[in-house]
C-alpha cells in the first residue's frame, strides 16, 4: 500500500468498500466548492489519497471569500447543481438547513459527533438538526509580535482596553523599517471588514438592530467604536487597509510587517515568524461578542445527484482520521491541522507539542457568545442570523470602507450605513 493509502485512517478504508455500491458500479466526480485559506488549500493535497483508494475524483473550486459567498449563494437558493458539496459557515447553515437548501447530516457512531465542539455542532444546527459538519472552527483573538512590543516598552494584556491596544500600535508602529502597529480587516464585506468591526461594535455595547429590529448604526456606540477603528488602523495600519482582509495580512504579518493582528484564531496555525504571543480580544467595558464564533463547514446542497459520495466525502474530511492524516503527512505536520472543531484534537500529544496558540484559542471559542442577549435581539456575534444580513452586512461594509478610506467621514459613512439597512429590513417587512 502506498504512503497515500495509509493517511486515510479506518474511516475511509471502510469506504473504499463502498465504491462497488454506487448505482453504476462507478465512483462519481465530485465538485466542491471551497474557500481559498490555507486549511481548504491544504486539504486538496490529502484529499489525493482519498482519490486514490475510492476512485472518487474530486473537482475543486477555489474562490476568495467573498466570491465564494456570493457565487454558492446564487446556486444553491436557485437548486443550480453546480456543487456537490459547499464551503458556508454558521450565519448559512441553519437558515439554509431550514429552507430546504441543504441536506441534513446524518453520520454513523465511528464519526463520534459527540466529539464536535458544542459550540460549533450549535451553530451549525438548527432545531437539533446537523446542517454542515466544520472544517475548521475558529474565534478571534490579538496575535501580537512580543519582541516588539517588549522592545517598544508596552504589554497586552487578554481582555485589554482598546486604549491601551492603541498605546501598545503607536508604540510599535515604524514604518520607516516596514513595521505597522496593528493591522486589521478593511476589505469591504459582511464576513470581512463588518466580522472585526461588529466585534468592535459590540465591545462598545452596541448592536446591529434594536428590539424591533431597526438599524441602529446611528448610535453612539457605533460612533465611538467606528472612530476608533479608523484611527487605530488609519494612524498605525498599513497603506491600503481598505483593500484587506484576511489572506492580505496573513501576507503581511509573515513577512514582519504587523506589530499585532486581531482576526481569527485559526491564523496563528499559518504563522511563520518568531516571538508570537496570543492575548484575548480587547474591550471597551463590554466583554460579551467581542470575539467572534465560526466555522467553514462542509454542506450538500438539496438535490445533488451524488449525494451519497458527497455525504461519505464530508464524514472522512472532518473526522478524526483527516486530523491524522495531515498530522502524520510529510507536507503538513501537526502544526497545520484543522483546530477549533474537535475535543479529541487538543488531546494528541503530537498536537500539544507544538500549537503553542491552542490554549488561548480554545478560550476564545469558549468564551464568545452567540446566544447572549443582553445587547441585541438576535443570535450571532459577528453577524445576525437573519436571511438579510448578508445584504445589509454588505451595505454597511462598503460604507466603513470609504471612512477608512477617508472618502468619507464617519459621521457620513454611518448616516448612510443607516439609511441603507433601514431600506433593506422595511422592504424585507420586519417593520
């Protein structure tokens, strides 16, 4: 047996017996659509493997983000058929589940749901009901450079005042040598720039909508939270912040370029420069929301003609066998394997030895807060779940954008950042 063949696990040794099953007597392609971060980049190369000992062939569509939503969107509502499995996350999974659009997991006892993250199987669920199985799971926290910040003479601390994160940016930003203070998500959308901002927004004690579900941007909360934003990052960011997100300062940071960097847990396993310290995500008095919860998670479209392969597929890559897989594999190693999804992952000792980040994100992810009401009338930390919050998301995102930009003031951005939800959720009927 090859080396491929044997980073399958038992899982998927069991499947390959399977093949024989399908109703042609032939495997079937498979066309999954999946975002472009490192963990789905990864998963195409031990993925061959499992190619190798079922005969499924697996046709991959890699999108950035944005792109990714807005094309899986458009087939999916519409039953296009273009995918066999998705890429969506937790704001999709359980409106879609309830709308039909998805199928319902359903994995046999070797799959051990029970190991999934609570937090995750929730939110990826609806009425009790598994819509889409996580990939990777992550919160946010601040990464930060600790050499900088011990030669610049400055601490962060977890849950630290967004006062003292701005002391700690001005003090390590130089960029003479090609170093900025912080750097954060500018790149306009409702999973990209609005996913830190609203982390920001709730830290401020405030919220998207009020309890009738009315836009709220104009408050005072999100004035003082906006403005924050785009001084810290517009007086300590890199040039062009507006056009970055995740990917873009993941390029930054390794190459030396970021004192610190608040954005999703799962970056620390794609970190490759020394003296990185994790901190929990800063607050403006108001802890509740301010790190966010999510999962890409992998889902079946309602209708697809491969449905079984699909659902076979989706059991072998978020087991515990593909956590062994990329362990044990010679291009990855245990520092690249897929975390905030499973308990059993925390546990391996191979794991342990080397994610020196896996404390502080397993607190992160146990710590947000979807559900927490005390703010806002709706589930979700850096989202709403709602069908239109994508729509309005995207709105307002442009809107922060053009005040980081400084084609706007904040005043102005916010004023139609409101103006704009505002039509949206009365065309939609809520009021």
């Amino acid at each position: 047996m090859s080396h491929k063949n044997t980073l399958l696990g038992a899982t998927a040794l069991t499947l390959a017996t399977a093949v024989g099953a399908f109703a042609d007597g032939h495997a079937p392609a498979l066309t999954i659509a999946i975002v472009n971060n490192g963990h789905m980049i990864n998963m195409q190369t031990v993925a061959e493997a499992y190619t190798e000992q079922t005969g499924v062939a697996l046709n991959w569509v890699s999108l950035e983000e944005g792109v990714l939503r807005e094309q899986v969107t458009s087939d999916t509502a519409t039953g296009g058929g273009q995918y066999d499995i998705i890429n969506i996350g937790m704001q999709e999974a359980p409106i879609w589940g309830q709308a039909g659009w998805i199928e319902p997991l359903n994995f046999s006892a070797d799959y051990d749901v029970n190991d999934i993250l609570p937090a995750m199987r929730g939110g990826l669920s609806a009425d009790g009901t598994l819509y889409a199985a996580p990939f990777y799971g992550e919160s946010s926290m601040v990464m930060y450079r600790k050499d900088l910040a011990d030669a610049a003479g400055v601490t962060i601390a977890d849950n630290d005042s967004w006062d003292n994160i701005m002391t700690a940016a001005a003090a390590m930003h130089d960029p003479a040598n090609g170093v900025y203070g912080a750097c954060l998500r500018g790149k306009p959308g409702w999973g990209d720039n609005m996913a830190f901002i609203t982390t920001v927004v709730n830290s401020y004690g405030g919220a998207w909508f009020d309890a009738d579900m009315r836009p709220v941007l104009d408050s005072a909360e999100w004035n003082a939270a906006i403005n924050m934003y785009v001084e810290l990052l517009g007086s300590y960011g890199p040039p062009g912040s507006e056009g970055n997100s995740f990917n873009e300062i993941l390029a930054l940071y390794n190459e030396g370029k970021c004192g610190m960097w608040i954005d999703a847990t799962i970056a620390a396993s794609f970190l490759e420069v020394d003296g990185v310290a994790y901190a929990q995500s800063p607050n403006a008095g108001n802890p509740v929301g301010a790190n966010w919860l999510w999962a890409w998670a992998m889902a079946v479209p309602a209708g697809s003609p491969n449905m079984e392969a699909a659902m076979d597929f989706i059991a072998w890559a978020t087991s515990k066998d593909y956590i062994q897989a990329v362990g044990n594999h010679p291009d990855f190693g245990w520092g690249s394997v897929p975390t905030g999804t499973r308990a059993s992952t925390y546990a391996i000792p191979e794991f342990q030895a080397v994610a020196a980040f896996a404390e502080a994100e397993m607190m992160a992810i146990e710590s947000a807060a979807p559900e927490a009401t005390a703010i806002k009338p709706y589930v979700g930390v850096q989202f709403a779940a709602i069908p239109e919050f994508p729509e309005v998301g995207s709105a307002v995102a442009q809107e922060m954008a053009a005040a980081l930009s400084g084609a706007k003031s904040v005043e102005a951005a916010l004023a139609d950042a409101q103006a704009a939800a505002d039509a949206i959720m009365q065309e939609a009927g809520y009021y």
